[in-house]
C-alpha cells in the first residue's frame, strides 16, 4: 500500500500542481485547505507526512506544526513545511518548533520529490 | 639749648621730608622694589611704638615693674601666630581692595556705610587722645631740656602738630593710589623707626655700661630697686597682654601698615619674627632705664622722662638730644599713619557719602570725585590734627592724659568681635555687629572712657550708681567689684560686645550682598591667589581653568580651554588668557552664574582686583531677578518634558512603522512567491510531461497564465500604490458628471466580466455639480468598489446600489451592496495594505482598498465603511473641486 | 607657557613637611600665651618672685619664641605655593 502525503494549502494551484507531481510519484495525495480542523484532519487520516502551508486561513502552519508536535501521537510525524514568507527568522521559528523540513516557495518540483522520498525514506 | 634742639628737629624733619620725597620718585620711576622690602615693611610696624611707649614705658616700669612688658608681648604674639588672622586680614585686604579698617568692616557686612561711620567714629574717639598724648609727649621732652618757660607747652604742641598736618598733607594725599600705598610716608617712618629704635637701645646700653657697669649689676640693681618683687596682678597682666594683641590689630594706624600698605603676602613671613625682635630690643633696655633713674636722679623726678633726663643729668648733651629726636620720630610717626588712617576713614565712609548724595542730579566731571576725595582727606588730616591738640589744650596734658593710652587702646578693641567675627564666620552679619560694636562701645564709654577724664561722675555715682541703682556702677558693673577697673571695662564690653554680636547674628538674616561679601571673606583663600606664588600667564590660567571647573563643570571647562589651545595654536592644556578668550570664558560662566558674578570673578582672577561696589550691585540685581529666572526654568522644564513626551512617542511611531515595515516586505514576498511557485511548479510539469493529456496541458497552461496576470497585477498594484504613498503622483485634474463617471466605471467591471450577475442600481441627482478633480483615479477608485461588490457579495440575487448627494462644497457617492457586509472586527483595517476579510480566497493581493484610501487622500477627500447598513456599504467623499494641498 | 603638572612624588613630601611647619605656627602663639602666663603661678609659697627673674625668663622665652618662628616661617617661605586650597588642588587633581 502506497503512503499517504496530507497536503494542507490554501492556494488551489499549488494544491493541483503538488497532487500532481506527488500523485505521479507514487504516493497517495489528501488534500486539506485551511487551518482551523486541520489538527483533527491529520489524526483522523494518520498520513505519513504531512506537507504544511504557512500562511493558512484560520491557523497558521506554525500552530498547527506546535500543536502537532505537543500531542504524542504526532510527535514524531514527519513534517514538511512549505512557505512563500522566505524570511530566515521563518525558517528558525519552524526548526524550533520541530519541522522535519523546511522550504521555501517557489520550488521545484524535483526538490519537493526529493524531500518527501527523504523524508519517508523509500 | 632750645634753639640747637629746635634747629635738630627742623633738619630731621627736612630730611624726613626729604626721603619721603626720594622714596614716592623713586616709587613713581617704578625703582620702589626695594622700598617694598620685607624690612621696610617691619620697620613700618614700629608706629606701634609711639612717643608714648617711647618715653612711657620706662616711666611705667619705674612705676609697676615688668606690668609695662605686656604691651609688647601681645603684638608679638600676634605677630608669632600670624598664620592665624595676620594671613588672612592682609589676603582679605588686597582681594577686597580695603582701605581701612573700618572700610572692612564695612565690606564685610555687605558694603554697610553704617557700619563704615560708627566704625570710623570709634576710631575717631579712641585714636583722638592718643594723639593728643603724642603731642604731650614732644612739649614734654622740650621742657626736658628747658625749664624756663620761653616756649609754652600750647605753643610747642601747636607748632608740632602744624609739621605733623603738612607732612601727612604732603605724603599722604599727594596722589590717590587705589591700593592707599604712600611709598614716602612709609619710607618716612621706616626712618623713623631705625632712629627711635637706635636712640633707646644707645641710652639703654649706656646706661647698663656706662652707669651701672655691666650685665651682673644691672640685676642686682633691680633686685635692690623698688620693683624688685615681682608682685602684678595676674588679672591685668593677662588683660594687658590680650588688650595690646587686640589693639594691635584694631589701631586703625596698626591696620593701615599691617594690611593696606602691604604690598607683598611673603613679607609678613620676616615680620612675624623680626617685628617680636624688634619689639623685644625696645623694652629690652626699659627696665634697666628705670632702675638707673629712681638710683641716680632725685626723688620727684618725673620717670616718664627718664629717657632723656637721665643723659641730660650725666652730662651726656649728644645722648638726650639722640634720645629726644628718637622720641620726636616716636610721636610723629604715630601721628603721621593715625591721621592718615583716620582721614581716609574719613573720606571714604562720611565724606564721599555725603557729597555723593548731595550730588546726586548733578552732572559729574571726570576726575571730580578724584579732587573731592583729596580735598576731604587734607580737610580730615588737618581736623583730626586739630582733634588731638584740642584736647590737649582743654585736658591741660596733665597726669589724666598719661593713662589714656590703655583706654584708647581698649576704645579701638571693641572692633575686634566684629572683625575676627567677620573673616572667620560666615553667619556674622550686619545687624549682629553693629549691635556688638554699640553695645561694646557704649559700655566702653559708661565704665572706662569718662571715669578715665576724671571729675565726669560724681563719688557718689560711683559709689552707688545712677539713680541708686547699686549694679549699675560704672565700675562695679552687675556688682563685679574686685577687678581693676581697666581689666572691669575690657571684661564686660568685650563679652558683652561679643555676645551680642553672636545672638544679633544668629536671629537676623543678612542681605545677598553681605552673604556674598562674607563668602569672599571668609573663604578668601579660594579664591585669591598669592601674589608671588601665581607669576606668569600659565598660572593665570590654571586659576580660571580652577574657577571654570567650578562653575561649568570639569568636562566641560576642559572642553573650552583645549578648544582654545587649538585655536591658539599652542599646546599643553593651557591657553593664553588672551582678552578674546577671557570675554569667551566670561560668557561661559555668566550663563551659569550671572553676568556680573562672572565679570567679578574673571576680574578677581585676572586682575587681582576685587568686586567692586557696581559688581556687587549687579549681583544684588541678579539676585531680584532668581524669581523671574526660575519661572522660567520652570516653564522650559515643562517644555522639555513635553518635548521627552514628542520624542518617546515619535519614537514609538517609528519602532511601529519599522514593523509595519517588515510586516509589509513580508506579505509582499508572500504574494508574489505563491503565483511564482504555481507558474514554477507547473511550468516543470509541462515541460517534464511527456504523458500529459491534451486537456491537462492546456489547463495548466491556463493556470500559468492566470498567474502570470495576478503576478502583473499585484506589481502594478504596489508601484501603484508606491507611487501615491510617496506623493509622486501626477494628478490629471478634469472636470465630468458624476453620472458619466459611474458608468464607465460599471462598463470597464462588466467588459471583465461578462457573466456578471449582479444587479447595479444608480441614484445620481441630475442636478448634481460636476466634478473637478482626477476623473480617472476616481473612477479606479469607482471601478475597485464596484469589482469588490460583485467578488464579496454573497447574496442569492446580489444587488449593488450607488447614490450621490452634495454635502457643502463635497459630493459623497456611497456603494452599498445587500450581502452580509464586513464583520465590525474587520472593519478598522479593510483600508491596510494586504488586508484580507474572512477566508476568501479572490486572488486579489489586498491593496485595493488601500490605493482607494490613498487615491482618495490624494483628491483630498475621504473614503470611509459606512455601518448601520445590512451588506457592505463604502462612501467617498471628494471636494467638487480639487485643490491642490 | 611653563609646565604645569609637576611630578607628584616630589612634590608631597614637601608639602607635608610645609604643612607640618604651619602646624608648628599655629601652636606656638598659644605656646606663647602659656609660657608667659606662667610666672603669674611662681612663689605660691609666699617668697617673693624676683623680677630680674622673671625678666629674664620672659626674654628668654621671646627670644625662642622668635628663633622657632623665623626657623618654621624660613620653611614655609619655600613651600608656600602649596599652602593655599587652590594651589594644592591644583597639584591634585
């Protein structure tokens, strides 16, 4: 059985462009599109890796990394975290709250494929 | 004989008068180094000895034994302490530029001309007899030598004093120094004081090995001489010894050659041993003297005279006449500084008062006051000459005038509370010394001065007192009856006089000036330098960089004094008190202490000279103006706190639109990298996908596309929005229907959307005023609201309605739509820059209502969210007419 | 300009030694008043005091009184730039 990826996002074009790439990979792609339930969401659906927005409506991608990581059950969850705000104190604040990895919008798709091999180690 | 003794002392007096005359050229020709000699100075102290020491000391040792010693052993005293008060008196005397004694006084307690007269009274009172006695002292030693009575003794006296007026005339007013140095009258007496010195030592060892043979006789003649025992009376012989160490810095004549005539600190330094040596060789001789008179001359002779009767009896013709001019210098001189003194006391504290008030409206030449002054000073000698002979004439210079020595002596001490008061605490004042010196004064004249005049008071005064009121005799005062009456006087009206000059002190307040006075006074050594120690230019200046320091504050005085070393062009830290910069310094410190205070204390420190009378009432002035001066402060303290206020808040606005800042940057980034990483992502998959469907191709195609435009967009939107924040704009104003531009703008929304479903109701008065403004930022502004209605509205059948009215010399256009508005929350920033309502996602970046408000700023009107209706409901509000901020 | 600053060391032993010299100044007038009050307390007894003694004693005591003050004034005279408040501050500083 293939591995699940949760992507949570909020702009449609990066959700398709991402359910393609990782579709096309192998991988079997849920999506979710903002923050408010997206704690519940992940426990119901227990993915692999969870690919997490920053910028989200409702919650941001760092409370919900916070969260996640305070519950025991998600605590050593891979996390993939994905944001346009590319600013280096982003990057500490995600490291520090736990992330399994960080990247910063725009990326290519070849480095997201490499991340998430990586990251469920194939 | 008397004709040879008249022809001596005229060719003394001549060359008297003569070196006088040589010292003040040699003075003027600037070659007076040497007349300002240590020596010269000591030699000035002996006026000390007066005529009536000369001759009375011996006749009071043949009286009461070694008791006349004690008025040579306080002055030395004096003199062997005079680190204590001598220092300090002469620093205070050419700091303050004084004058005299009762010119002290004066200063100290804050230039008090009352003071300055009840002093000089006092002087005048005390110093009068005194003269008087050296006059009797000369007819005395005439009739020495004549007994028949072909000069009378009023005649002699007359004529003496006559001499003693035109030489202090001549030397002592001929010019008008500022310190009162007389370099002739000083010389004069300096003379004098090496002759009467010489004189008494040359009888003095003539009679100890001429008459009696020798050192070892001499003591066994005492031992067998009437006063052999020792027997004083304990309470005089320390009364005494205080009395003439006060009167000896009290005589006004003692405190114009130890204080004004000073010319050099350093030269109290050989004083201070060689006056007491001076003093002790003239009574080293005195009780041998007397012993040799009561052995050899006959009972009955009178011992004052014992000095010149003794070689005149011996046949030593020479001798006495030596000795006779050695008494002559003795009186003269005494005469001579005392009526000086006293003249200058005269006209500087009653005369130029006076004339200064009667003169008050009327215009003053220069060098008129000048002439004034030396008119008053001759006019004083001349009286205060007259003074003495008359009471001389009326007391019949009898046996009375001989005990007047030590009442004068304790009439002149009564300053000294006042003066030792003065320079040594800060708290003695005004009040506190006048009343001390009245007091001491008036108990002088009740217990000493008119018992001393002999029939004043009836017995039975003395006996029981005025009116029977037994302790208030004059001398058993408060029933002290077992003190000698001289040692009665002194006790009750120095501590009385003390007393009440310390109570008067502590309960009344002094005046600015007198505090000001008695801060310089007392605390004289801070701020006046020795005048030897302090040679040079660099000195001169390390005592303003001191003052500096003091007043501006060590870092900043620095600052000053190196930034002139610079300029100067010089090097160390030490600049030359050059005139520029000491008027650079004089404003420095006037903004810390006042204009006057500063001119005063740079002059202090520059010139040596002292604040004068117009300095000090400029400070009295800046003292009436602390009041206003403070208002002021306070004024600028609330200034400052409300500028602290300004600042803290601008401060705070800056830390907020640095985060704003950054807030901003990072939305910016966000907006542009989320469209990027579509284009990017997809772009890869294209270029990647080889088994993408026709469809799939196209459709992310598409997406890249749209993307692509939001991308355009959002750039145009922030160089937009860029543009109107910085005022860069260019306004393209024109004027059109308000009408016309609604529809435009409703065109250009439907033109982008032709499926558009909403409904657009228009309410446009046709009598509305045209617009004069940008018509096409209004209607961007138009079109953006029209857009928002129709991508917020969420209404089944979504309904826009726009309405204008005229509101003054502004149209309002309100847009309200019938969805479900925006929530309260949201509302204060709907107008900021990347602000978002809900979770909607439109693709818009969230400027739009900021350039709206930015557009509408710049049209000078005003786009507000309208509450209180149902859907969302905006009004822009724009002058009719445009008008350039 | 001369220098101002002189070497510290040198200076405060003689500025000691001059300010002891004031020290000595300031005692002896009260030395003085002590030791010519005291013939006032010879011959409690009841014999008499000689005077030529007592002369001889008060010269006496003059005379030292004026050689330790010419000896003590002679010090001074060289230190006396150091004396005053304000010329010492300076060398302080």
């Amino acid at each position: 059985m293939a591995k699940t990826v949760l992507l949570i996002e909020d702009e449609v074009n990066i959700i398709e462009a991402l359910s393609f790439i990782l579709s096309r990979d192998g991988w079997d792609v849920v999506t979710h599109s903002n923050g408010h339930d997206a704690n519940e969401v992940i426990t119901r659906r227990e993915p692999d890796l969870v690919v997490l927005d920053v910028m989200l409506p409702g919650k941001s991608g760092f409370d919900i990394l916070r969260d996640l990581r305070r519950d025991p059950r998600h605590q050593n969850r891979p996390v993939l975290m994905l944001t346009a705000r590319g600013q280096s104190k982003d990057r500490d604040m995600a490291e520090q709250l736990g992330v399994s990895k960080f990247m910063t919008k725009p990326f290519s798709n070849t480095e997201v494929l490499d991340a998430v091999n990586e990251l469920l180690s194939r | 004989m008397l004709n040879v003794l008249i022809g001596v002392c005229l060719a003394y007096v001549i060359s008297l008068f003569a070196v006088a005359f040589w010292a003040e050229r040699a003075s003027m020709r600037g070659r007076a180094n040497w007349l300002r000699s240590p020596m010269i100075y000591t030699l000035s102290l002996s006026i000390y000895c007066t005529g009536w020491t000369f001759y009375g000391a011996v006749g009071y040792a043949a009286r009461s034994g070694l008791e006349f010693v004690t008025i040579y052993l306080g002055p030395s005293l004096v003199m062997l302490g005079w680190w204590w008060i001598l220092r300090k008196l002469v620093r205070i005397g050419r700091a303050q530029r004084i004058t005299s004694i009762a010119d002290l006084i004066s200063s100290r307690f804050g230039k008090s001309n009352g003071l300055g007269v009840l002093v000089t009274i006092l002087a005048i009172v005390g110093t009068t007899p005194y003269i008087a006695l050296q006059l009797q002292s000369v007819t005395l030693s005439l009739g020495a030598f004549e007994n028949s009575d072909t000069l009378s003794d009023n005649t002699a006296a007359l004529w003496v004093g006559a001499g003693l007026a035109l030489f202090s005339i001549v030397f002592g007013t001929r010019n008008l120094d500022v310190n009162e140095r007389h370099h002739g009258v000083v010389m004069a007496i300096a003379v004098e004081a090496v002759v009467k010195l010489c004189a008494l030592v040359a009888v003095g060892v003539f009679v100890v090995w001429g008459v009696l043979g020798g050192i070892g006789p001499v003591l066994s003649e005492i031992d067998a001489s009437k006063v052999a025992t020792w027997d004083v009376n304990g309470n005089r012989w320390i009364a005494l010894t205080f009395l003439s160490g006060a009167a000896f810095l009290c005589l006004p004549r003692m405190f114009q050659v130890l204080v004004v005539e000073n010319a050099d600190e350093g030269h109290l330094h050989t004083a201070s041993w060689a006056f007491p040596t001076y003093l002790m060789l003239m009574s080293l001789f005195v009780i041998p003297i007397a012993v040799a008179g009561l052995k050899i001359l006959p009972i009955g002779s009178n011992p004052d005279l014992f000095v010149l009767s003794l070689p005149l009896s011996l046949e030593q013709d020479a001798l006495a006449m030596f000795a006779f001019i050695g008494g002559f210098s003795s009186a003269t001189s005494m005469v001579i500084v005392a009526s000086l003194a006293l003249a200058t006391m005269v006209s500087n504290h009653i005369v130029m008062p006076i004339w200064i008030k009667w003169s008050e409206h009327r215009v003053r030449e220069f060098g008129d006051v000048r002439r004034i002054i030396l008119i008053s000073r001759r006019f004083a000698i001349l009286f205060i000459i007259l003074l003495g002979y008359i009471y001389y004439w009326i007391s019949g210079g009898g046996a009375a005038l001989a005990a007047i020595g030590l009442v004068s002596f304790a009439g002149v001490t009564q300053v000294l509370p006042a003066m030792l008061g003065g320079i040594f605490w800060r708290g003695a004042n005004r009040i506190g010394a006048t009343a001390g010196l009245l007091v001491g004064f008036s108990i002088w004249l009740y217990t000493l001065f008119l018992p001393s005049l002999g029939n004043v008071y009836s017995a039975a005064f003395l006996a029981e007192g005025p009116w029977g009121i037994w302790w208030l005799r004059p001398q058993a005062l408060f029933g002290v009856t077992e003190l000698d009456p001289l040692v009665h006087a002194l006790f009750w009206s120095m501590s009385l006089n003390a007393l009440t000059f310390l109570v008067g002190s502590l309960i009344s307040f002094p005046t600015p000036i007198e505090r000001l006075q008695g801060a310089q006074i007392v605390n004289v050594y801070d701020h006046s330098p020795t005048q030897r120690g302090w040679s040079g230019r660099a000195a001169q200046s390390e005592d303003l960089m001191i003052m500096a320091q003091r007043i501006l504050g060590v870092k900043q005085a620095r600052a000053l004094f190196q930034a002139e070393v610079q300029n100067q062009g010089g090097q160390g830290y030490l600049p030359d008190p050059t005139p520029e910069f000491l008027r650079t310094l004089e404003r420095e410190l006037a903004g810390s202490v006042g204009a006057a205070t500063a001119h005063a204390m740079i002059g202090q420190t520059v010139g040596g000279t002292s604040v004068s009378v117009q300095d000090l009432m400029a400070v009295a002035d800046e003292a009436a103006q602390i009041m206003e001066y403070s208002n002021r402060l306070e004024e600028q303290s609330r200034e400052l706190t409300r500028t602290a206020q300004e600042l803290q808040s601008a401060n705070e606005k800056l830390t907020q639109i640095s985060i704003q800042k950054d807030a901003f940057l990072s939305q910016v980034s966000h907006e542009l990298r989320t469209p990027m990483t579509s284009i990017l992502s997809f772009a890869q998959i294209l270029r990647d996908g080889a088994s993408l469907k026709g469809q799939e191709q196209s459709r992310y195609a598409s997406i890249i596309h749209d993307e692509s435009v939001r991308l355009t967009r959002l750039l145009d939107d922030l160089l937009d929005l860029s543009v109107l924040e910085n005022g860069q704009v260019n306004l393209n104003i024109a004027t059109g229907r308000v009408q016309d531009l609604i529809d435009r703008s409703i065109a250009t929304v439907i033109a982008g959307d032709a499926a558009m479903q909403m409904q657009i109701d228009c309410k446009i008065p046709v009598d509305l005023h045209s617009l004069t403004t940008d018509l096409d930022r209004l209607g961007q502004v138009f079109i953006n609201l029209i857009s928002n209605a129709k991508k917020y509205c969420d209404a089944a059948s979504p309904k826009l309605q726009i309405s204008a009215h005229q509101s003054g010399s502004d149209v309002i256009i309100d847009f309200v739509d019938n969805g479900i508005g925006i929530p309260a929350q949201d509302r204060d920033f709907i107008f900021e820059k990347f602000a978002r309502v809900g979770e909607q996602k439109t693709g818009g970046a969230g400027l739009g209502l900021a350039i709206c408000k930015e557009i509408i700023a710049r049209l000078g009107g005003e786009i507000t969210y309208l509450s209180g209706h149902r859907g969302a409901a905006f009004r822009v509000q724009v002058p009719v007419n445009f008008h350039a901020a | 300009m001369k220098p101002v600053t002189e070497p510290k060391l040198f200076v405060e032993p003689r500025n000691y030694r001059a300010r002891r010299m004031v020290d000595g100044l300031r005692v002896l007038p009260m030395a003085g008043v002590f030791l010519i009050a005291m013939p006032l307390f010879w011959g409690g007894s009841g014999d008499s005091v000689k005077s030529s003694a007592v002369m001889l004693f008060l010269f006496g005591v003059w005379i030292v009184l004026i050689l330790l003050n010419f000896l003590m004034t002679r010090r001074i005279g060289k230190e006396r730039d150091w004396l005053d408040p304000i010329n010492s501050e300076t060398s302080v500083d």
